[in-house]
C-alpha cells in the first residue's frame, strides 16, 4: 500500500474540535466568577425576603413578582428613571462639547501636561471632591438641582472623553486640515468639518462610556441630590435601613437599574468596540 491510499489519520480533525471547544468554553469560564454577581442578584430578585437569607441559598425556588410590584408601587421609579436620564445625558453632552476640543488640542500641540493633570483629577477618589462641591453649591443655592449633578458628574464623563479622543486626533494626518485651510477653512472650520468627522467611531465610543458611568454614579448624587433629583443609584440606597436589609426588593430594584445599561452595551457593543479600535486605522 502506497501512501497515497493510506487512510488520514483522525488526530488532525480531533485536535480542531478540541481546540474549537477550548476556544468557546474558554472565555465562558474565565467571565463566570464576573457574571455570577449578576446571575445571584436576579435570581435573589425572585426570592421572597425568607429564601433571600436562607442558608444554605437556595436555587430551586418558586419565584414571586413580589419585590417587583413592591419596588414600583412604593417608589416613584420612573421619576428616578427621568432624573437619572436627564443628568447623564446632560453631563454627556456637556463633556462631548468641552473634551473634544480639549482633546484636539492637546493631540496638535502635544500638551502632555494638560492631559496627566485631567488623568490625575480623574484618579482622585469622588469623595474628596464632595465636600468643597457641597460647600459651594450651598452657597450658589445650586444643592438638589439638575446643574450641580451635571456639573458634577463631568469629573467622571469630562476625562473619559478627553482620553479616549486623544489618541483618534493624534492619528489624523495633519496634511488633511492644512488643505481645508488653504480652501478657506478656519482652524474651528477644519476641526468641525475633517477631524469630527474621521474620529467619529470613537466619539460615539466615547459617548456611551460616558452616559454609562455617569448613569451608575452614587456619590455625588448620594451628597447632592434631593428629594427632586434622586437617581436611580440613590434609589437602591432606600432599601437598605438601620434595622434590615431587604435582600429581594433591594435585588430587584439593582436589577431595574441595570437592565437598561445591559440592552444599551447589547445593542451597541459593536460601535464600543469600533470605537474603541478604529484609532489604530485611521491615517
């Protein structure tokens, strides 16, 4: 028998479908202590407050919509929704306006001082900030307003923008805004009409990063906030009480409070992650 008529060996196809199976499993394996507080909390979310503290925890249970019922009955959640809507869109687009152009300028003229002092005002811990916001919002009669929380809230989404935008404006040929200016274009003009429009992915990157942290912030909407502009964050907090904690209706309402961050970051992961990779292929 020649080699030609010898039968292939099955080891070459065993070892794709195993590496097909380590290459699925895999990642599923490495997220599932990640995704095992979120799995835990809406199961936790369909327990009565008895199953919630029963130990050993229990996994087979009949669920009840109670907590549910109970987290829209006895708070306004949608008031919440609105405030926690209304302050992070406007932080966001407060923070697109003010950091796309920062993070033009330090890109052109290489102001790296500038953009460590924005990293470093974004690494300081939120609560050092709380106190003098505190104590000049009280004086500006700004406390429990929408402005303070904006305001506020671009400590988190201001240097999230200015960092991401650096690095797609640093990758734009200068050559191409030169040109717009030797057909007639202002510097203001050239940055509108050639740098927005080639870093676009990572300005929408940019966007949904910021409306995500601004949406989840508790700290300063904790201090700042009132009875008018409580956040969804804040919201959660009321579940919890010197006396008890209530475990299912605290679940339930963390799990309202996410659900519209999860069906945002499912449906647009593709623009996160174009956004977040296309710096390497512009120019």
């Amino acid at each position: 028998m020649n080699r030609e008529q010898r039968p292939r060996s099955p080891r070459p196809r065993v070892r794709r479908q195993l590496a097909r199976i380590i290459a699925y499993t895999l990642p599923w394996v490495l997220l599932a202590p990640l995704l095992f507080p979120f799995f835990w909390m809406v199961l936790t979310s369909f327990k009565t407050h008895a199953e919630s503290i029963t130990y050993p925890p229990l996994f087979l249970f009949t669920p009840t919509f109670n907590n549910y019922v109970e987290v829209f009955r006895n708070n306004p959640f949608g008031f919440y929704l609105f405030n926690s809507l209304l302050i992070a869109l406007g932080s966001t687009l407060l923070a697109v306006i003010l950091g796309a152009p920062a993070a033009y300028s330090i890109a052109r003229h290489r102001q790296r001082g500038l953009a460590l002092s924005i990293l470093i005002a974004r690494m300081v811990p939120g609560i050092a900030y709380v106190v003098p916001w505190y104590i000049v919002f009280r004086l500006l009669g700004l406390l429990d307003t929408y402005l303070a929380l904006v305001l506020t809230h671009l400590i988190v989404s201001l240097p999230i923008v200015v960092w991401l935008m650096i690095g797609f404006y640093e990758d734009i040929p200068v050559d191409l805004e030169q040109a717009a200016q030797v057909d007639g274009c202002s510097r203001f003009q050239a940055f509108l009409r050639i740098a927005v429009p080639l870093t676009r992915p990572g300005l929408v990157a940019a966007v949904i990063v910021s409306f995500i942290f601004s949406w989840n912030n508790f700290l300063f909407s904790l201090i700042l906030a009132g009875d008018r502009t409580k956040t969804l964050p804040v919201a959660v907090f009321n579940f919890m009480t010197y006396g008890m904690i209530h475990w299912g209706g605290l679940a339930a309402a963390a799990t309202v409070i996410l659900t519209p961050v999860f069906i945002l970051t499912f449906l647009i992961q593709r623009h996160i992650v174009r956004g977040l990779t296309a710096g390497a292929t512009i120019g």
